[in-house]
C-alpha cells in the first residue's frame, strides 16, 4: 500500500511511524513544505526565554535520522499545490528548483498543519515583527531579545502561546503587555471570573494584559516604534503575533474535501467525505467527545492521538478515536499554571444542561510541607446526573493531575459522588490527606445536597449579594470596616445578628465561611450565603 503524507510535524510524522511499526510492508512518503521535520512547536516560548537553550533541542527527529528510524521517505522544501481524488495523486512543487511534480497514493493523510494569522494592517513589514510558530520564528526573537534591541514588547494574542511568550519577554527583562480582541485572556478556555483572576496575576507580575482592543497597525521609520490599537497607541521596540491560527488547507480547493472555515471534517476514523483521503492535526476537524459535535483541537497532543488512531486504522485495525473534551495545561505569567478539561460553566449552559458549579480554594500539598501551595478549582456538573462535566484550576503547583483526574472521570461517566470517595495518592510532598479533588468534589456535594448554600464569584458580581451583610469570618480580622464573626466563639444567638438577617460569610478561601454557615444554621440563622473561594477569588467591594 502506497500511503502519502502531507506535512511532516506532529500529525504527519505519528501517522508514519506508527503505520510502519504496524504494518512494514507498506510504502510511506512524507511531503513537507519546511526544511525541519517533528518539531518541538509547544516548546517555542521556552527557547525564547532560555529557558531551553539551543535550537536543537527542539527538533524532535531530523528528517534523515526519522527515515532511517521508521523506514519512511521524507521529501522537505516540497509544498502540495493541488490534490486530485479522482486520480489519487497529489501535485506538488519542489520550493528549491520550482519543478512540479505528482505523486501517486492508495491513501492519502493530510497533515500539513496551521499558520499564524496575520491581520490586514499597515506597518507588519517593520523589522521586530514576529510570529511564533516555527523554531526559525523563535530564533528570530530571541536573537533580537540578546541583541540589546528590544525593551518593550507587546503581545497581540491573549491564548496560551501569546501569555507563555509574554512571560519569556518578562523574564528576559523585556517590559511586556499583552494585547487582546477578547473581553479576557484565554477566552473560551476559562469562565469569565477566572480569567479575571488571571489577568490581576499577570498584572502584579508587571505583565499588563489589555483585553477589549482590537490591534489597528504598527507605527516606526524602519523597526516598530508603536502599537496602534483600536484604543491608544503602545511605545514599542517589537511586536509578537500570538492572534491565533489558520489551517494550512487553501491548495485543497476544487477537490471536494468538505471543511468548515478552513479545517478538514473527518469522522471518528480521521476519515474525510472522500475516498482514501484522511486528515489529522491542526489542519482537521475531529469531535467533542461530551457534545459529539464537530471540534477543531490545534494541540500537539490531539494531533499525535489522532495520527496513531489514523494509522490504526490504515494497518486494519479499524480504531476510532472518540475525541477531545478541550483539555489544556499551560503555565502563565506571574508563577500561575492552569490547567482545564471538559465543559465549562458557560459552554455546559450552552448546550442545554442544567449546570450546577463550585468554586473552591484547597491546599495542594499538605499545608505544613514546604512548598505547599493553594489550587483554587472550579468544578461543574450536570445537576440532574451529578455527572462531572468540567474541571478548571489555578495554581502555582500541579494543576495537570487535576486536570487529568479530571479527563479520566468525564471519559468514564463519573458522577460527583463517585469521585469524593476514590483512593487518591496521599503523601505530605504530594497532596493531602483527602486529596485536593476529592475536596473540591466534596465542596460541590455539599452544594448539590443543599448542605452550603452560596454565592459564586460571578453571581457576586453580578449584584446577587445586593442587600446581604459582609461578615469576615477570617481565621483573624481582615476585611476592613466589616463586622468580624470568630467560628470558634459561635454557641448560641450572636448578639446583633437578627435570625432572619441576609448575611454573606466571607473568609480567606471559602472554607471558614462554611463552617460559620453550618453553626450559625445549627442556632437558627436561616438567610446565610456562603461567598465561595472567599476573598481569595473575589475583591470584596467596600459598599
């Protein structure tokens, strides 16, 4: 069987290795329109801020040590021009000599990947406009960065490669802001109110994020002087286009592969609506796994499940893939990780479920080891099921086993109830006693059950605790000009404090505020909110 690979990245490349390591009488050929092959794309960032420090340490496999290790053929500098179906050949152009040439196929998987957008404004061809999307672009910039030149940057794009470039400007001592179309950072990946979260972080870390703005052009005689956004203009020594991605898929027109706004639609056996042609990577479709619906997922991680899938199938095996739930972990300006899977509050509302959500703050590791931190953790559910539906945290420890713990229960159909009781690892150095987890599911339980009756950090504000009383229930005094409530003198009627008072519990995280709760119900306090994750999450307005 002659296969044909289109691009020679993360997709490409796993379709080729893992089809020969299955079936090695097959004929496989990799055409790619760069010089590099398997490339280290999510690592970009990092070698801007040296904190990988050479080039090569992103290239995962050159082509020649990835055709003697794998047995395929790879063909770099060669751009796929047009496809023909009805012929099974692909033509292609050698971007060294010009010569065009077909290339015959039984199978043919594209793979040929996305290129950073680049918005229709004055001022782009200005020197110290960058993109990030191949080892070469970080280069360029970190060159640049060493060379003395560069002292302000900002950033167009508040997604994951825009906020990780920006925190290796910052750490390199470049004065950075991050600039964003959006009404917050990492739109669509979070709820609002942690995004908000987010962005105050970034701020006390001196990295100033600017959301609402849309970019309008670049200003300067030879090299980038000023940003012009839609609503002031930013001194400038550079400029990083992080705004997103477009599928490499134009030369694909008039073969009758279906897309949607430029990504191939494929099926759960990476199959597309013609025959013997496959698709995988940032160029595809695939499907949300909770939604079943179409989801374009331009991560290295579904580009590489994806291709082994494909070449699975290829081999005979015939396995699907059931698809992403939106899964992501990356780490943030001013020391924040974050890390997500699922359906968040607003996309679960979306599609029809009747969504009950709990935001908490618990400790990571035990309290008293070093090193110990805080997860403050989101965690929706359908309330009808008490299946889990989606997991967001924050932190400055190991949010990605939240995550995962996360992507392991959704995949399984877990409910709430199931996970507050799982034998999670526990270690001082690694968690705690009841894990972080269990804690926050435990948290959303008491809600589910009617045990804590609260308020969230959005519903607050958006004006629910209107009317209610702030009470600090601290473990000591800390919200000024606020009544001071200590759980541990509560043993009967609070003097001042009518029964029937509208009353908001605030403490730190949440936790004391819950506890106060559960007392003051006990002596017949019947109007209690709980403001969950406390004045951790939540500014308390002064009025």
């Amino acid at each position: 069987m002659k296969v044909l690979v289109l691009g020679g990245v993360a997709a490409g490349t796993k379709v080729a290795a893992k089809l020969l390591r299955e079936d090695r009488s097959c004929e496989v050929t990799i055409l790619t329109k760069g010089a590099d092959i398997s490339y280290a794309g999510c690592g970009l960032p990092y070698y801007v801020g040296d904190v990988i420090h050479e080039r090569g340490e992103l290239i995962v496999n050159t082509p020649e040590k990835f055709a003697r290790l794998t047995g395929a053929a790879v063909l770099t500098r060669t751009e796929a021009i047009a496809v023909r179906p009805g012929e099974h050949k692909v033509e292609a152009k050698n971007l060294q000599t010009g010569e065009v040439q077909d290339y015959a196929y039984d199978k043919l998987v594209i793979a040929t990947g996305a290129s950073p957008f680049v918005p229709p404004v004055q001022g782009l061809d200005l020197k110290n406009v960058f993109v990030m999307r191949t080892p070469d672009d970080a280069i360029a910039l970190r060159e640049a960065v060493e060379a003395g030149g560069i002292k302000r940057a900002v950033v167009a794009g508040g997604g994951f490669i825009g906020l990780e470039v920006a925190e290796n400007l910052a750490a390199q001592g470049v004065r950075t802001t991050v600039i964003d179309f959006a009404p917050h950072v990492l739109p669509n990946f979070l709820d609002p109110e942690l995004c908000e979260y987010v962005e105050n972080k970034m701020a006390d870390a001196g990295i100033m994020p600017i959301t609402g703005v849309a970019l309008e052009g670049v200003e300067g005689t030879e090299k980038v002087e000023k940003v012009l956004t839609s609503k002031r203009g930013l001194k400038a020594d550079a400029l990083v286009l992080a705004i997103g991605i477009r599928p490499n898929t134009a030369f694909l027109e008039g073969s009758g592969i279906e897309m949607v706004k430029g990504a191939i639609l494929t099926d759960e056996f990476m199959r597309t609506n013609v025959e013997d042609v496959y698709a995988a990577g940032d160029c595809a479709m695939v499907r949300n796994r909770q939604t079943g619906k179409p989801a374009w997922s331009p991560m290295g991680s579904t580009a590489n499940i994806a291709g082994r899938a494909l070449a699975q199938g290829l081999a005979g095996h015939g396995t699907a893939y059931p698809g992403v739930l939106g899964t992501g972990v990356a780490k943030l300006p001013g020391g924040l990780n974050v890390g997500r899977t699922g359906l968040t509050e607003t996309a679960a509302k979306a599609e029809g479920y009747d969504v009950i959500a709990a935001v908490c703050v618990v400790d990571d590791k035990a309290h008293y080891y070093p090193g110990s931190g805080s997860f403050i953790v989101k965690l929706t559910a359908d309330r009808a099921t008490r299946k889990l539906l989606g997991v967001q945290t924050l932190g400055t420890g190991a949010v990605d086993k939240m995550a995962d713990i996360g992507v392991a229960a959704i995949s399984m159909g877990a409910t709430v109830d199931q996970l507050s009781m799982m034998d999670f690892a526990y270690a001082p150095p690694f968690s705690t006693a009841i894990h972080p987890f269990a804690h926050a599911a435990n948290i959303l339980l008491n809600k589910l059950d009617g045990n804590m009756d609260s308020i969230t950090p959005a519903e607050y504000a958006a004006g629910a605790a209107e009317g209610y009383e702030v009470i600090d229930c601290a473990l000591a005094p800390s919200l000024e000009g606020k009544r001071y409530l200590d759980l541990t003198a509560i043993d009967g009627e609070v003097s001042g404090l009518g029964k029937g008072d509208k009353l908001l519990l605030v403490c730190t995280k949440g936790k004391r505020g819950y506890l106060t709760q559960n007392r003051l119900k006990y002596y017949g306090y019947t109007n209690t909110k709980v403001l969950e994750g406390g004045a951790t999450v939540t500014e308390i307005s002064d009025g």
